[in-house]
C-alpha cells in the first residue's frame, strides 16, 4: 500500500506540468469562442 | 462446424454477473456512509435493502454457476450488455424506495441516465432528497462514466478476460500494454482530477459564501457528473441553481477534460506535452466545437437582441454547445427559453451532440475519432483516384504515434457511425409519433443516444411509458455502442430457437 | 373624477399586491413579464449565495424554481432554507422580473424589493414506515442464509482438491 502510494506520489510530481497545462487548455478554448462570438456581436450590432 | 451458443454460456455469465452485483452492493456503501454523516436514517435504510438485494441475488448466481475457467469475446459481449440492464433495475431500487419516483420505470430510467452518463431527469422534488440519494445519484454517473465493468475490472478478472470486458463497455484504446493497468491508470486520472476538481468546485461556492460542508457536497457532486459528461446536478435547476458565471467556468473546464481521452491524458501526465496539439482526435475535437458553434451563431444572426449583451450571449450560447458537444448536458437557462432559439441555432446543439467527444473518454456519441476517420477514408478515396493506378495512396493520422488508415478500421467505424444515426432517427421518428414536433424529438432523441442530456422539453415524468422505455435502449445501445446488445439479441434469438 | 381616479389606481395596486404569479407562468411566458413588478408565492430552498451587492436563493413553486435576489438588509429575515427533511421559509416576494438581466451576465430572474414570511420553515420529523423496516431486515436474514450456504457450498468443494 505504501509502495503504491509512493509510485502514485512520483507520478504525480511528473505530472504536475501537465496537470496545469490541462487544465488551462480549456480555458484557451473558451476564450476564443468568446473571441468567435464578440466578432459576430459587434458586426451584428454596427449593421443594425 | 463452428460451435455457436451452448450451455457453458449461461454458466459464465451468470457467474460473472453474481460478481458484478456483488460489488454493486459494495459501491452503494458509500451512500450509506453519507447517509449517517448526515443523519438520514431514510435513506440509509433504503440503501440497506437494495444492498442485500445486490448481495443476495449475486451470491445465489454465484451458488449456481460456479468459477469458469475463462471467458471468450461473445461471453465478455453478454456479460457486459446484460450487466448493465441489471445494475439499471438494481440501482434503481434505492431511488425508487426514496419516493421521488412516480413508478418503477422512472426510477430505471433515471439509473440508466446515470450509468450511460446522459442526465436526463425523472426524479420529482429534487431539492427535497437525501443527501446520500443524491451522492448515490451522482456516483452512478461516476460508475457509468469509467464504465460498470472496469469498477468490478480491477478487483475480479484476470488479464486475459478483461480485455474481452473491456472492449465490450467501449473502451479499445489501450493506453498500457496491459487492461488492468489501463484501469488502474483511468481509474487515477479520475480520482486526481476528483480531488482537484471538486476543491475547485467547492472553492468557488465558498467564495459566493455557501458553508463549507455544502459547499464540498455540491462541488463533489458536480464534479461527478461533468466529469462523466453526465450532466446530473444535485438541485432541480441544475447549473443554474448556482448563479455563477465563474463556477460555469469550472465547469467547462471540467467537461472538457473528460470528453478529452485518456490516451491523451496518459501522454500529458507524462511529459509529452505536444500530444496535446497534435493529436488527431483533440484536433477534430476543437474543429468541430467551433463548427457547431458556428453554425449556432449563424442561426443568431439578426436575432441577437434577445439577449442584453455580449456576456450573456456567449454564456448561454456556448455554455449549451458545448454541453451538447461534450455529451454533459448542464444547461444554465430553462427549457423555455431553448425552444425560444431559432430552428439553425438548434440544429446547431443537434449537430455538436450527435458528434459527441473522442473516444475512450467518458463522452458519448458517434465520438469524434470516426468523424475524422471518415474525413481521412474519403481523403485517401479522393487521392487514389486522382492518381496513377499502379501508386499507393497511404493516409496517416497522429494518436500517440502515426497510424496508418486501414480498411478494417474504416468498415468497423463506418458500421457503428451508421447505427448512432439510425438510433438517432429512429427515436426521432417515434417521438413525432406521439405528436411532438420533428426538431424537438430529433433533439431529445440525439439528446438520449449520444448520452448527453440536453432537454427540450420533452423528457417528463407525464411523457408516455413507450417512449421512457424506448430512451432507455437508446441509452443503453448508444453507452455501449451496439456490438454488445447485437450479440446479446442473438444470443436471445439462438436460446428461444433452441 | 381625481377621486375616482385616484380610488381605481389604488384598487389596482391593491389587486396587483394581492394577485400573485406562478413560477411557471414566468419561466413559461418570459416576454408577458419581462422588466415588470411581479409577486410569486413559493418555499425557499437550497443555499444563500452571494454575489455582487446583494445575495441569492432560490424559490420553489409548484416543482419550478427561480433565483431571486435580495439586498443585503433583507437576510436577517431568512432563516430557514428547504432540504431533505426541512420545509423552507414560505414567503411572499415582490419584485422586478428580468428575462435576461443584464447585473446578472443574462440570468432570468427576480430582483426582490419585498419579503414576507408567510410561514416560517420547520423540521419535518423523518418518518420510517415500519414495513420497509421488517423488509429490510427480513431480506437480511434470507441474504445471511444465502450466503451462508454459498460459503459452506465453496468450502466443501475446495476441500477435496487440497
């Protein structure tokens, strides 16, 4: 149990870098359909 | 002669199926445990029935067939398809004990929501369950989501006979060499991203100032059921009931990382960062995300005026797309105001539903990975025309190494993309039969097959018992996708021929 | 004919005091009441969640609920929230209702001027019906049985072979 603990543990140090860049690559992806969206919104609004 | 269906068969299954409902039994401890945490002495009776009941009918299969010496692909198929529609009537019990079910069927119908990660609701009086109903509720999408089988994977089978079960619920990327160590390695990435997730979660409702205990509740809760792409919440307005545009956020973080496939996770955690750029499926992933939000946004042109400002706009906008494209179905507006949405804005959540999320993720629907197949089939069909006959036309694409295109891959992809859309149809088609409209039963139909959970209103406790039985198959075929359920019909068929 | 005026405009505000909305017939007909004084009856539920000045909590009426918010002057007042085994506070609102409000990033929802208690929320006793009780435990006495026999069933047929 504590052998596996200690492996999970190491594992975890490695995947720390990538933990964080996951989780900010959704956020990247939201951002630009918000980009995708404000264009269409402002065009919408300067042809009214 | 090829020996077909013999009585071994029933030996095996029944064998393996006492197994599974015997840690049925053992996963509904921990609603129990919440049940005496908070003091619900209700529930924790309801709970307690169901679990003899689990461990009763497990260990009287058991007693009858006793331990097989292995197990071949149709078995592993039978298992896995008939183990679901157990764990559907089995779990369903303690929901229906709760109260806040009209039948029997509406709580079946619930359960098999959960377990196929769709989210589709029967329950009545939400906001007035348990505290362990609603973990249990939340923990079947969490079952569901790796999948029934891979729980009882790690502690029951034997390598050899794990892959035939693992292949049955879905799941054929190997990310390991071996199928136990892929789930023990799924099973990680959950429980990791369980912890982060809901402290993130729970953060974010501390600081809109809910106490910490409720707030770790509905974080634990939410995080469940959006990382399974269930999309089950623990109060009846869903996503909504919280009022934050920041915890939707969280949200989407979330949601994403679980259409996400392991395969990538694996290579992320460790260190090959470019996997995440350059893989094929999270490359079709976000291509197809933008198209389908394209498409909705198209379908708002000159209707932007309903909405007050752009904020709000790309929230409810994007918030459902991708929801839809993701397979969780958190909805953060009322059914009312969907069917307010122009038909193309519509059509354009069907469009990212029925697309779903990659493959070996806990996403449903056609999965993004056969998308590009077919993209990359026809490319190579298109080259090998336009080229000399003697040349060889070879098509690649990137998921953890190159692959090529072979024909085998394409037929078998092409079959079960074929058979989401006549799913998708076919409950269609039924839907108009009972006198809704085509869009609204097109949603509601790809809705339960892709097991997202995305309402348009039809999905209701008053809604006629066919159509309740006929979502739950869509469900169960769409979750298991169809292999499974088509030897399960045979294996039927050759009994009763017999 | 002031008078008379100034009599119907006060019947009118009496009858719009009195009369109350369904949470349904708002979600329902969004555009009928949007930017307009409504009233809504209904248990409050849930949790109390801030946000920028003022606080929210949702009201449940006939199985629909709503987010309503308040001012901060308005929280001493509620007391009890409605969960698994407690009635919420039953209270009457007033305010304005929004179909995409703009303070709140398009929210559909209800600024509240007003707050009543009309009923003040309780602990409801859980009752166990005793038949799921003898049930419970009479399943449990056939599983022990089962089991039982399945073990004592394994034990022999593992014996020869050792």
């Amino acid at each position: 149990m504590k052998k596996r603990l200690m492996r999970y543990i190491v594992l975890l140090k490695k995947g720390i870098i990538g933990i964080s860049i996951e989780l900010v690559y959704p956020l990247i992806v939201a951002l630009s359909a918000f980009i995708l969206c404000l264009i269409m919104f402002i065009s919408e609004i300067s042809r009214r | 002669m090829i020996p077909d269906f013999s009585k071994d068969d029933i030996f095996v299954v029944s064998h393996y199926i006492g197994k599974i409902l015997i840690a049925l039994g053992l996963a509904q401890l921990f609603p129990v445990f919440v049940g005496l945490v908070f003091r619900e002495m209700g529930a924790v009776i309801d709970f307690f029935i169901s679990i003899l009941a689990c461990f009763s009918f497990g260990s009287i299969l058991l007693y009858f067939s006793p331990s097989p010496k292995g197990l071949n692909w149709r078995q592993g198929m039978i298992i896995v398809a008939l183990s679901w529609l157990l764990a559907m009537s089995f779990s369903a019990l303690p929901l229906y004990l709760s109260g806040h079910f009209e039948c029997f069927l509406d709580a079946c119908f619930e359960s098999m929501s959960a377990y196929a990660t769709t989210g589709l609701v029967l329950i009545q009086d939400l906001d007035h369950l348990s505290h362990a109903h609603n973990i249990w509720r939340h923990q079947m999408c969490f079952i569901g989501g790796q999948g029934i089988i891979l729980v009882a994977l790690v502690f029951f089978f034997r390598g050899g006979d794990a892959l035939r079960i693992y292949i049955g619920e879905a799941r054929d990327d190997k990310i390991l060499p071996n199928s136990i160590t892929t789930a023990k390695f799924i099973w990680m990435v959950s429980f990791t991203y369980l912890i982060i997730g809901s402290l993130l979660l729970a953060f974010v409702l501390i600081l809109h100032g809910i106490p910490f205990s409720r707030a770790l509740f509905h974080g634990l809760c939410i995080f469940m059921a959006g990382w399974d792409t269930a999309g089950f919440a623990p109060q009846s307005l869903n996503v909504l009931y919280y009022h934050s545009p920041a915890f939707e956020l969280v949200t989407v973080i979330i949601i994403l990382l679980g259409a996400t496939s392991f395969g990538v996770h694996y290579s992320v955690w460790t260190g090959k960062f470019r996997e995440l750029r350059e893989d094929f499926e999270v490359k079709i992933l976000l291509f197809s995300i933008f198209f389908a939000y394209l498409i909705t946004l198209v379908g708002f042109l000159g209707r932007t005026a309903m909405f007050s400002d752009v904020f709000s706009f790309f929230r409810q906008t994007f918030y459902q797309v991708i929801s839809g494209h993701t397979g969780v179905g958190y909805s953060n507006i009322y059914v009312s105001q969907l069917t307010e949405w122009p038909d193309l804005a519509i059509f354009g959540v069907i469009v990212a539903m029925a697309i779903g999320g990659c493959m070996n993720s806990t996403a449903g629907g056609i999965k993004v990975f056969r998308i590009g197949l077919f993209y990359k089939a026809l490319k190579r069909e298109v080259r090998r025309l336009a080229y000399p006959e003697s040349s060889r036309v070879k098509e690649f694409f990137h998921h953890q190494r190159e692959i090529p295109v072979d024909d085998t891959m394409v037929k078998t992809a092409m079959i079960i993309t074929v058979c989401y859309v006549l799913l998708y149809i076919s409950g269609a088609v039924i839907g108009t039969f009972f006198g809704y409209d085509f869009l609204s039963s097109l949603f509601e139909s790809v809705s339960a097959a892709a097991n997202v959970g995305l309402s348009i209103g039809i999905t209701s406790p008053s809604m006629s018992a066919f159509l309740k039985i006929w979502y739950i198959i869509e469900m169960w075929a769409g979750r298991l996708e169809f292999f499974a359920i088509f030897i399960l019909i045979r294996f039927f068929v050759k009994v009763i021929k017999k | 004919m002031k008078i008379l005026r100034l009599i119907l405009f006060g019947l009118l505000a009496l009858w719009g005091i009195s009369s109350s909305q369904t949470v349904s017939a708002l979600i329902n007909n969004p555009e009928m009441f949007d930017g307009k004084t409504v009233v809504v009856k209904g248990e409050l539920i849930g949790d109390i969640i801030n946000g920028r000045n003022g606080f929210c909590v949702n009201i449940l009426d006939s199985g629909k609920a709503i987010g309503v918010w308040f001012s901060e002057s308005e929280r001493e007042k509620i007391e009890v929230l409605g969960r698994y085994g407690v009635k919420g506070d039953f209270v009457r609102i007033k305010g304005v209702f929004y179909k995409n409000c703009a303070q709140h990033t398009g929210d559909m929802d209800i600024h509240a001027g007003f707050l009543e208690i009309l009923e003040r929320g309780r602990k409801k006793d859980e009752d166990v019906p005793v038949e799921k009780v003898v049930f419970a435990f009479s399943l449990g006495i056939v599983s022990l049985a089962a089991i039982g026999i399945l073990h004592l069933l394994y034990r022999r047929e593992s014996l020869p072979r050792d």
